[in-house]
C-alpha cells in the first residue's frame, strides 16, 4: 500500500489508490491536482452553487474539496471506492461529495467545472457533451492534466463543445486547461455509444455481428487485434459451463462463448462503468439466448471460491500512464481463488509481457494453446 499526503492549500490530505494493499505502489495524485488546487486557491475562485470533478482519478480533488460538497463523475469504479475511503480518512462528513458514475444522469445545472484530463479523448468528448447543457455562462470551467496529457486536440474538443479555450504555462510538468462557455454555441450530436459490425472473417460466431461501444472503451471504434486473436483460439463449447469475461471491455470475447453454447452462465465484469455497459449493450444487439451477468467491481472479488469453469482474460498493463503488471497479477489471483479445481485461465497478451513465467508461478502450470510474432493465448489449469 502506498499512502501519501498531498499539500493543498487548505492543508494536508492523505490519500491513497485502491486497492490499497496493491503490488503497484503508484501514488494516488500528481503534479496536476495540486496545480489545479493552487490555482482555484490563488485566484479565488468562487466554490459556490454545484461543483462538478470530472474524472478524479483517486479522489485526490474532491477530497480535497470535500468542504465545498463536490459531485465526483468517474468511469472507474476502483476510483469510486478510493475516493470513499480518502473521503473517510480525512474525516469528511458522511454525503459531503456525492459519486457519480459516467452512465448516471448529470446534475442540471453545474457553476463549476472541474476537469482532470482523461487518456481517453472519446471519453472526453462524450462527458463534456452530456455536461454542455447544464453548463452557462458564469459556469467556471477548469481542466488539468500532466502536459503529455493535454494536446492541440483536447483543446478544440473543449472549443468545439463548451467555448473558447486557452492553456497554462506548465509547472511541474503539468499544465491547466481555461475555457469560457459560450451559450450561444451548438454542440455537435454525440457519436456515442459507437456500433459497428465485425469483419466476417474472423473465425468465430461474432462475424459480422454487431458491437456496441460506450465511449472510452479500449479500441471503442476498432477490433484490436489481441482480441481478434483470442477470438479465433477460445476453449471449445459445450457442458452449460460458468464463464467469467474478466476485464470484459465490449463483451466481445463472453458474447462469442454465449454464442457458442447458449447453456453458458457467463459474467461480464470490468472496473469500468464504459466497458461494462457496452458489453450489456453487446450481448443485447446479439440476441443471445443463454443467461448472463453485467457487474462492474474489482475483478472477481464477490464471486464465491471454486465457482467458476472458464475464466477468459486479456489483462490491461497501463494504469493511468504508468506500466504496471499489478492489475494482471490480481486478475490472475483472483482467477486462481474462483475456479474450482480442473477450472481453467485462458489469457492473451503481447508475447514480450511473459505472462506465462506469473502462471506457472500461481497455478503450477502454464500451456502455450496459440502464439504468433506479437500475441500469445496461454492456459492454466486450477490443480486441486
């Protein structure tokens, strides 16, 4: 667990990610919360009426801010209970900040707009368009994001949908983000949630069917190819099986097995409130007959011990902007813990990532099933 105090201009607050007892020992804030924090200090800026934190990655702002009652919207669910548990640790009053998911209706009306800067531009773009309409004129509207973060593109998404924009000089290799509403500006129609049919030939009962995307979803508008690789080597049908889409994203990958035998119970889960609503949105524009759950959680936390036959996995490695293997090793712990014994692990990933010396560490045993020059479909087997 990393906990860490962040000095803001109101004090200290310590913060810390979730889970906290994770391998990766990232701090739960940078350079560009505390600029922002700065910054609204410094210039005084009026924290009245409804304060709107879009896209707090671990709570840090509206921890922070927590005296000021904030509304939180993020996509993250480990986001959501970190914010909960910083919220708590810095003693605020129970329902000070008020946690939004990015599928929950927005407040109507929003006076100040804080924005820390999403890797994902489509989620950007679909937030500030769900937000423009209960922005006005005297609405305060601030972004922040670390300078590799914040680009020409970011800029004119912000121009396009809420009104003229400028940046910051950068400090401390962040940089911040001022836009002025402008009310007579039409915001374009959003083109999300994006649907588009997958190629035909893809070696799997999804060709040419139809996927639904939500956005900021990994590769929302495109097949990335690790999938598209997975697709063709899943485990063979049949039997009726408990099937988890661990990470599920779009659903792609357990919508193929429902397709395949629509006796399968299969769980989609994923962190993401995006991911999981498009694999909803999926296995429902495929008309699959079989029985299934959407759940948006930490993984496979929940799913009772030696429950599971299959579980299907293609691990993130970037947490934010930084490279970890700390969401795999517990996607493949937890995996370990909910598959009853002869159950089985199937994981893709890029070769170079070495997944298989982590299983034959955690199960005993790891078996190449399908390989080419970038990607590798691997399988463990829970022994007894």
């Amino acid at each position: 667990m990393m906990n860490d105090r962040m000095t803001t201009p109101w004090g200290e607050v310590e913060l810390a990610r979730h889970p906290e007892d994770t391998r990766d020992q990232l701090r739960a804030w940078d350079a560009s919360d505390t600029y922002l924090l700065r910054h609204l200090a410094a210039q005084d800026v009026p924290l009245t009426g409804t304060v709107v934190v879009l896209g707090d990655r671990w709570g840090a702002l509206v921890t922070a801010l927590a005296a000021h009652r904030p509304t939180q919207i993020t996509d993250s669910w480990l986001g959501q209970e970190a914010t909960r548990a910083n919220l708590a640790r810095a003693g605020a009053e129970t329902g000070s900040v008020r946690l939004l998911t990015t599928q929950d209706p927005v407040p109507e009306r929003i006076d100040v707009l804080l924005v820390r800067i999403p890797k994902s531009l489509a989620l950007l773009e679909d937030q500030l368009l769900r937000l423009a309409p209960a922005v006005h004129a005297g609405t305060v509207v601030v972004g922040t994001g670390m300078v590799k973060e914040i680009h020409t593109s970011t800029l004119r998404l912000f121009e396009r949908i809420l009104g003229p924009t400028r940046t910051s000089l950068a400090e401390q290799k962040a940089r911040l983000v001022f836009c002025t509403p402008d009310p007579a500006l039409k915001p374009p129609v959003t083109p999300w949630p994006y649907v588009y049919d997958l190629p035909g030939d893809l070696g799997s009962p999804l060709s040419g069917r139809p996927v639904v995307n939500h956005a900021g979803v990994f590769c929302a508008d495109r097949l990335d190819v690790g999938t598209r690789f997975f697709l063709r080597h899943l485990p063979s049908a049949g039997g009726g099986r408990r099937v988890v889409d661990l990470g599920c994203g779009n659903g792609v990958v357990g919508t193929a097995v429902a397709l395949t035998d629509p006796r399968a119970e299969v769980l989609f889960t994923d962190e993401s409130f995006q991911a999981v609503a498009s694999a909803e949105a999926t296995y429902r524009a495929n008309g699959v007959p079989g029985h299934a759950e959407f759940r948006v959680g930490d993984g496979l936390a929940g799913v009772a011990d030696g429950s599971v036959d299959v579980v299907l996995n293609n691990p993130p490695f970037h947490s934010h902007q930084a490279t970890t293997d700390a969401t795999a090793w517990r996607m493949f712990t937890g995996a370990r813990r909910a598959l009853r014994p002869g159950g089985e692990l199937w994981v893709v990933g890029n070769r170079h990532l070495g997944y298989h010396v982590k299983l034959k560490r955690l199960f005993g045993n790891s078996e190449l099933v399908a390989g080419d020059r970038k990607f590798v479909v691997l399988k463990a087997v829970r022994q007894g």
